[in-house]
C-alpha cells in the first residue's frame, strides 16, 4: 500500500489489506490494536519493556491473531504501511527510526480515531491541552454540555480511548483531553474548538527541549473550526494561537481572571462573564456564574473554570448551564483534595501535580504550607519555584530520587526553611513523611503533598502516591 493510499484510509476503507504495527501496549495502544484488528488490518504490536498489564493485553490480542515482539530487541516489521504509536512513546525513540527512515506514516491514537469518523456530521471534538489543569477542565466541559442536555461524554488523555468513542458511542460532542505526547504524530485532526491553558517546562525528557515541548502543544490548535482558545495572561499561549493554521473564521477568544475585554470571558465583580459570544459584546458582558460556584475557589481554578466556560460557550451551551454544569462538576481526585484536618492543620492531596509549574499553582493557594514535595523531577529545575513561594513555607518534606534536586535549590534560596529528607523509597515511606510532616506544622498550617515531580521511582503513578499520603494522614487519628 501506497503512503498516498495511507493518507487517504478512513473507516469505511478496505484495512484487510493494511499491516499495522502498533508500538506501546499501554490503555490507547491496546484499544488501538484492537479497532484496527476488528477493522481488518494485520496488526503486530511491539513493546520493549511490558509489565503484567501489558502481557495480560497481549495475550487477549494474540489470541485475536495479532503478533507480538517484546523486549528491548523488539523492533518495527518493515513491511509495515502504518505505524501508530502509543502517546508514552518519544518521538526520538530508536524503534521508530526505520519507519521514520523508510518513509512510512507514523499516527497517534488521535489521528487514528479523527480518521474512523464516521464524517462531517460526527460529533465535534472540543480539545483541551496545556501543561496543567487538562482534566479539570475537560470534567467541567463535559459537565457543562450535559447540563446543556447534550450528550457528550470526555475521552482521550483522561483515560477513555478516544478510539472507543468513536467507535462505539452515540455521543453528540466530545470534550477530548490532549497529553503533548499525543500531538507530534496528528495530522489531519481539525477540531470545532481547541484551548491550551497553559505553557510551563514540563516533559522535557520526553521531548529533548522546552522548544520541542512548546512546538508539540502548537499542534492542538491546526485546524480549528470555531474557537481557538487562550490565556490572557500567558504570552506563549497568545502567540500560538497568532501563528496557528486555523479554518478561516475561525475566532480567537481569550481567558481571564481580570476584567475581559471584548472577544474574552473574565471576571466582574466576582462573576464569571462572557464579552465574546453575545451579540452585544463591545456594551456589555453575559453573566455566566459566581466565583462560589467554583470548587475548589483556588485562583487557577477559577482559571479552568473561565476555560471550560469558553469552549461551552463557543458550542452555544445556554449560560443556566455552565452554572448549572460548574455546580454539578466532581473535581477528580488528587487535584487539592482536602484529606482531613488533625490537630488544627489541614492536610491536601495534590499528587497530580507533577512539575514545578502545577505545585507553585497549588502552594499559592495557602498562606502557610509545610510543603511535601520530591520524586522524579523530569530534568526540570526548582530554582524560580523556590523563589517564588518560600515566604509561605513553614517547612519542607523531601522524598524519591531526585529530592536533592529540591534541597539544593532550598538551600541556595530559602536557607531558613527547616528541611526534612526521607531516604526511604518504599511505598509504605509515606507515614514516616506524614509524622515528619506533621512535627513541622503549627495549628492553621497546611500540609500539601504538590511533589512538583512524577512518582514513578516509588509509587505506580501519581493516583497511587495521593492515595498512599491520604492513608498515612488518616491513620494519625480521626479527621476533625
């Protein structure tokens, strides 16, 4: 099959005569495989370091008829005509260069799951990137539509496979989070409406540069139809939205906390208020909710909240029902969850925040924090972090591999700050991070577990680590 042939498949093509392989075994790469062996296609998959889960996969599709190579040996077939790739693998990766030598198409789940659309007519995609707040904001969006009385459901990056959606569901409108990592392999994706929250370092082992990071997260507004959203108060995001290939007509519409000028929703008065989307918008501004409406009220959660209320607006969503959806809307868990309070101190699960960018967001939400922080930094740096909110810690604990990163920066910065290190790296380290905790705070402190750092040297993910901390903290006795 042609690479011309490639471009052009979409889900009513003849996939019996494709070879796919499949690389990564993770949630999108088995659903991947899957859709394309019930499609037809000759499906091999590779991975090169499988864990249960994915041997437990494999053995579903090897019984299906697909062939597996695993291990660090495991490479591409070279008679391949698709390559789709799993978002945790790298561009750069060794076992992609034959495909990228010989020329053959390399998509991600999101360009597999734009193609098997079933045409014009299918449910708009309303995508949702940026360094953090991803899944909050494509909760509120889907909790803002439904209240609309639309039915729309959220997939992609949240775990859903976007491709089983497609697929399966009858759904009137998507809220699609993106991960960076799923956007070097899109193409043809042209979504109704596209916001990027936010740009900090984040991912840089992945991609080899804050350059490459940034150029990937641009990819989400190609295409556009509707609404490219942005941050006011960030000039990157701004300046993608400038460059962005967009369809012609396509508006521009910023977020603010501020007072909004025309073509942005903001803030008046402690309402939410939209100036872009009413007729009237150079007079006046259209009231959409109270900041109380808004849980938690932390400031960048107001922020995600003006974004969701963006693209729910751009979809014709009735203000009743962004009220009626921020209301309703179920924060995930691990995102400033309140654990308990013990002893006059407040104990928060942050755990999803896993770079510098996500826990100075977090600890600028409280006066005075004894902050729990450490893990795997991903090549970032603590120096500016540091600078910014040492007036408000009381005291610091450090855990996982890279917590002398912390210290180091710590100490050229906030001498002061009393710091504990725990050397342990064993999933059972956080009670003895707690009780180190909890010696440091005094009545009306906050103890917030925002690591700044991915958990993967001790703890499976961050799900595991949040909830590892919420046991430790409960187990000091009964909250108040």
């Amino acid at each position: 099959m042609t690479e011309h042939r490639v471009s052009a498949l979409h889900r009513d093509s003849q996939w019996s005569d494709l070879s796919v392989c499949v690389v990564g075994l993770g949630v999108a790469g088995y659903s991947c495989a899957d859709v394309l062996m019930q499609l037809g296609a000759s499906v091999t998959i590779v991975d090169e370091s499988p864990g249960d889960i994915h041997q437990e996969r494999a053995e579903v599709l090897g019984s299906l008829g697909a062939a597996i190579r695993f291990g660090e040996a495991a490479e591409l077939p070279l008679d391949s005509n698709l390559v789709v790739v799993s978002p945790g693998i790298r561009p750069s990766a060794p076992v992609l260069a034959p495909a990228l030598a010989r020329e053959i198409p390399i998509w991600g789940e999101l360009e597999l799951a734009w193609r098997l659309r079933r045409g014009p007519s299918d449910a708009p995609w309303m995508c949702v990137t940026g360094t953090n707040g991803k899944t909050t904001v494509t909760l509120m969006l889907e909790s803002m539509l439904t209240a609309s009385g639309a039915r729309a459901v959220s997939a992609g990056n949240i775990g859903v496979p976007l491709v089983d959606v497609i697929m399966h569901d009858d759904v009137e409108v998507i809220a699609v989070e993106v991960g960076a990592p799923q956007l070097p392999f899109v193409a043809s994706m042209s979504p109704y409406a596209a916001v990027c929250l936010n740009i900090a370092d984040d991912h840089i082992d992945h991609f080899g540069s804050v350059e490459e990071y940034v150029n990937s997260k641009e990819r989400i507004y190609r295409h556009t139809r509707h609404s490219a959203i942005y941050s006011v108060d960030d000039d990157v995001t701004r300046g993608m939205v400038e460059r962005a290939d967009v369809i012609d007509g396509c508006w521009a519409i910023g977020f603010t906390q501020g007072v909004p000028d025309v073509g942005m929703v903001g803030v008046v008065d402690n309402l939410l208020v939209d100036r872009a989307y009413l007729e009237q918008r150079r007079d006046a501004a259209l009231e959409l909710a109270s900041i109380n409406d808004v849980r938690p009220q932390a400031p960048h959660n107001v922020a995600n909240a003006l974004a969701a209320a963006a693209l729910a607006r751009s979809y014709g969503v009735h203000p009743s029902a962004v009220r009626a959806g921020l209301r309703d809307f179920q924060p995930a868990p691990h995102r400033i969850a309140e654990v308990g309070e013990f002893s006059g101190v407040r104990y928060v699960d942050d755990s999803k925040a896993t770079n510098t960018h996500a826990a100075k967001t977090s600890l600028l939400a409280y006066p005075s924090v004894v902050w729990v922080a450490g893990g795997v930094a991903k090549g970032q740096e603590f120096d500016d972090l540091v600078v910014e909110i040492h007036d408000r810690l009381r005291g610091v604990v450090l855990l996982g591999r890279d917590a002398g990163v912390i210290r180091d920066a710590l100490a050229r910065h906030a001498p002061d700050i009393p710091v504990i290190v725990v050397e342990r790296n064993e999933t059972g380290v956080m009670g003895e991070v707690v009780d180190a905790a909890a010696g440091l705070a005094r009545p009306g402190d906050v103890v917030l577990l925002a690591p700044g750092c991915a958990s993967w040297d001790t703890f499976t993910d961050y799900t595991e680590r949040g909830r590892a901390f919420a046991d430790a903290v409960l187990q000091q006795g009964s909250p108040s």
